[in-house]
C-alpha cells in the first residue's frame, strides 16, 4: 500500500476549494479540515522545492539502540537559513499577487522565522521585496539571529520581551502603515508549508521501507508497517498542525504525533488543554525558538486540538543533555527547540520498543552563550552514563 495515496485523495477533493479560495481564507469562513490542510501541504511541496531542501532523514544507532526501536533524526537543522521556517514563508510569499508584495511586508518572530522570510522575499518574492520589508523581533531574541539577519540586510525593529509583544506590534504597524503581515504561524499557508516536512517524512520512511524489502527480497507491506511515532518541537503550533495534518491523514491510528516543549513555556499545552488560547508566563529556556506566548484566536490551535496526541514538557537540564548528546553522537549542532524533542524521545523511549520513531531536529541556529551553557551543564545521554550516574548517587547517598 501507498502510504502517500490518502494525501494524493485528499489533494484531489480540495482542487475544487483551492481553485475559488486561498488556503488562507477559507471560503465557508471556518476552519480547514486536517485532510484540507494535509492537501494544501501536499500542493506546497512542489511549489516550494526550488527554493528550499530536503533534509535528510538520518538514522539514529543511538537513538534506536536506547529505545530498542527503528529511530530517525528529520535534519530541518540542515535547511536554508538552518530551520523549517522557511518552508512555510516560502509558500507564503508564493501565495501572494504582485500587488501585495509591492505594497510592502511586516513580519515578527524570535528569528528563526525572520531568517526564513528574509531568504523566501529574496528568492521567491523579487525584486526590491525585501528592500520594502519591516521585520519584528523582541528584545530577547538570540544575538546569533540577530546579526545574521543584519548581516542579511534585513531591516529590524526590536519590540519587547516576548514573541507575542512583538507580533502585536507588528500587526498594528501592518494596519498603520498598508502593508501585509505575515505571521510566523499563525496562517494556513505558513501551517502548509511546514507541513512538507511530514511529506518528506513518509517519502523517505517509504523508500526506506523499500530498500529493506529489497534487501530481503520481498515486497513491502506499509499496512503492517510497525506504529510511528513523531516528536516535534512546539512554540505557536504552526509547524506540529501542518505535520500533524499530514501524518494523520495519511496514517489514522498508525502514528503517534508528541508535541514537545520546555516546560518554562508550555502555552500551547495548556491551550489545548483549556480548548482555547490561554496567557500564561513564560520563562527563559534553552529552547528560545518555542518561547513565548501565542495570539489570541490563532489558527494553529484547531489542528493542535485534532492532530497531536500527546504532550511532553522538558526540563532545561533535559534540553542541555539532549543538545550535547546529538553533538556527542550525531556531529551535529541543533538548537534548543531541537533539543526538547529529542528529551521527548529519551524520556519514553522504553515505550518505543519494536516500534519507529522519527524526532524533528528543527533548527541549528544555537547562540554562543546558549551553546556554552550546554557544554557546561549537559550530560551525554546514554544507558551507561545513567548506569554510572545512578552508582555514583547511590555511593554519595550511601
């Protein structure tokens, strides 16, 4: 079986809609469905794929000897401007006319979104879109985006302490002044093209699957493929709707969709589980790319709602270890955000046994003080330093 053919369905029953309404505004006014919104992620993959990579899915012997289970790391680390976000403000430019490109755009974000709208308004926007730009951020976001975007010749305003301070001002700026605003997620372009991440998911998982059975000469049965389970980071939803959209489509019950954040700033989690965007503090975190609060009314929290199946809160010290054992075991450097998703894994991962697991490696755009801080603080996940931390606490203790 095709694990692909219940999106190519799905896209097939949204031509009709797409073609009188943008994904954006839904014509009946209300909110798309998970299918419609896997269909609209399904439409961006090739729209999008000029402009944007496709990451590896690289197999984890760390991960999958620790749960006993077949583990992926989904390397969005390695993506133009080192995160997802830039599928998602790809296919949001590419949705809009020539006129509202010419008017002019506002954006806001922590920077990984702001690094991605300056790289779609280069390459898919055209010329002098970026020159007529205005991007948002807060005071706190990390110096490393900072100055890439100046570096970029993105033009800045920083605009208080949190990621949602800073949209709020963005979005009246955007009334004051004429010109589009473009969210970091929450809209249903955004949401689509973050959601070409679960697309290449089951492509890869699929040919993956292939290569086996062809190692072992026989067929593949997708029917029986062994349950997935997917740990994806979560700041305002934008990017676990989309991919959540995507898997349960095409997969229902077979997959597993973990939302993971730190618990310093888990506002997503407690408005899915108050049925509505709630305010709530958020602390300073490792993982600065999830912080912070969300908008009200946002179209990120429906999808969260249907699509994700469970939630795990990460400490900063679980964040720090999980960074420094990707390091350790991978080569490879993510951020934070990264780093929650992979605690997720490591905190469940005797749950995993016999199944697959795939951990979105979101974003590599890691500050130098929050890299020295793992360094210093993070310990290297595995079964035998847990064996020799817990002999080390017992002598102590004893």
């Amino acid at each position: 079986m095709n694990v692909l053919r219940p999106l190519q369905s799905a896209v097939g029953a949204q031509r009709a809609v797409s073609s009188a309404a943008s994904v954006s505004s839904p014509a009946s006014g209300s909110a798309l469905s998970l299918a419609d919104l896997a269909a609209a992620s399904v439409a961006a993959a090739p729209r999008i794929r000029p402009y944007v990579r496709r990451t590896p899915l690289e197999d984890s012997p760390w991960l999958s000897g620790a749960g006993n289970c077949r583990a992926w790391l989904k390397l969005e680390s390695e993506q133009v401007t080192g995160s997802f976000k830039a599928r998602g403000a790809v296919n949001k430019l590419l949705s809009l006319s020539k006129a509202q490109l010419a008017t002019g755009l506002v954006t806001c974000s922590t920077g990984n979104h702001a690094l991605a709208f300056v790289h779609a308004a280069r390459a898919a926007g055209g010329p002098g879109v970026l020159e007529r730009a205005l991007v948002y951020l807060p005071k706190t976001a990390s110096p490393v985006k900072v100055d890439k975007l100046r570096a970029r010749g993105a033009e800045l305003a920083l605009h208080g302490d949190d990621c949602l301070d800073a949209e709020l001002e963005a979005q009246r700026v955007a009334v004051e002044r004429g010109l589009v605003y473009v969210s970091p997620y929450n809209d249903y372009e955004i949401m689509a093209g973050q959601g070409t991440v679960s697309v290449e998911i089951l492509e890869q998982l699929q040919e993956e699957e292939q290569r086996r059975a062809a190692d072992i000469k026989q067929l593949p049965a997708d029917e029986n493929a062994a349950e997935l389970v997917v740990y994806v980071p979560v700041g305002g939803g934008g990017l676990i709707g989309g991919m959540a959209a995507v898997l349960k489509t095409a997969l229902g019950a077979r997959v597993r969709v973990v939302g993971c954040q730190p618990a310093a700033s888990d506002v997503m989690r407690q408005s899915v589980a108050a049925g509505r965007i709630v305010e709530a503090a958020s602390g300073d975190t490792l993982s600065d790319a999830t912080a912070g609060g969300v908008e009200e009314g946002a179209v990120t929290l429906g999808p969260c709602i249907d699509g994700v199946d469970e939630w795990v809160c990460v400490s900063e010290q679980e964040i720090a270890d999980a960074v420094l054992s990707v390091l350790r075991a991978h080569s490879k450097l993510v951020e934070g955000a990264a780093g929650c998703a992979v605690a997720a894994f490591w905190r469940q991962r005797r749950q995993l046994a016999g199944k697959r697991a795939v951990v979105l490696c979101c974003g590599g755009n890691i500050s130098v003080e929050a890299l020295k801080t793992v360094l210093e603080r993070g310990r290297v996940l595995s079964a035998d330093a847990e064996v020799d931390r817990a002999a080390e606490e017992q002598s102590v203790n004893g």
